[in-house]
C-alpha cells in the first residue's frame, strides 16, 4: 500500500493531521536551550498570523511529503520494517520532508512566513531528524488500512 492511500479517506486524513499536529506542538513545548527559544518564538509568530495556518499547512504538505518519503518508505518495506527504516535514515528523512518545504516556501508570497522559514531552517534540520522516530510510527499507523 502507498502512503499517499492513507490520505483518500477523509476521516483518516483529519487525525493524521491531528497527529502529526499533536508531535509538532509537543516537539516545539520540549525544546530547549536558544534555539528552542527562537524555535517557539518563530512557531508563535506563525500561530499569531493565523491559529490553523500550521494544521492547514501540514493539511497541505501531506500529499506531496508522501510522494517524497514513497522511496525510503517503500525502502524499508523491501527490508522489512519501514518505520526502522526511516529511523535509521533520519538524515535523509529530514532532506525528503525538507525537499517539499523548502520549495513551497521558496514559492510563497508571504515575507513574515518565509523569514521565520529562513531563519529557523538551519537548525530545523536536527530537530526534524529527533521526530523521524515518531514520524515514522504515524506514518506506519495511516499507511495500514
């Protein structure tokens, strides 16, 4: 089954979203140090032009973040345990995920997102890469019927 499958159901669709919005708040509440404060700072900036833009924009993403995991993800079903997979290539997870991203940004006409965008991208990378984990058990969670 292709990942993009866990998304044609609409009710399926609202609580991957859901989960992947309830990692992202916990991620971003649990990290600390400078970068978490810029992190929380720049995700508060996103939240304070629009509530939902961040749900809305993961909403967004699903489909073509999917088409760029398809690869490892179907990786790691050939070895066996895609959601092993993943986690042991995070590095390239994050470059898939980012893939999508970076490329919407850079087509956005949006400057406040597209600054935080730009300012947090360096060291978004790290934490992405500590979600892979996570990531990945949703992922596995919506790609079985």
């Amino acid at each position: 089954m292709a990942l993009i499958d866990g998304l044609k159901n609409d009710d399926k669709r609202q609580m991957l979203v859901a989960d992947c919005m309830n990692l992202l708040e916990t991620r971003v509440a649990n990290i600390g140090g400078i970068s978490g404060i810029a992190i929380k700072a720049g995700y508060a900036t996103i939240k304070g032009i629009s509530p939902k833009y961040c749900a809305g924009a993961v909403e967004r993403l699903l489909p073509e973040s999917f088409a760029a995991l398809e690869p490892l993800w179907n990786e790691g079903l050939e070895r066996g345990d895609a959601v092993t997979h993943l986690t042991q290539n995070r590095s390239r997870t994050a470059d898939a995920i980012f893939s999508v991203t970076d490329i919407r940004i850079e087509k956005s006409t949006n400057s406040t997102i597209k600054g935080v965008y730009g300012k947090l991208r360096v060291s978004a990378k790290k934490h992405v890469e500590e979600v892979v984990p996570d990531l990945a058990q949703i992922l596995d969670k919506y790609a079985k019927n």
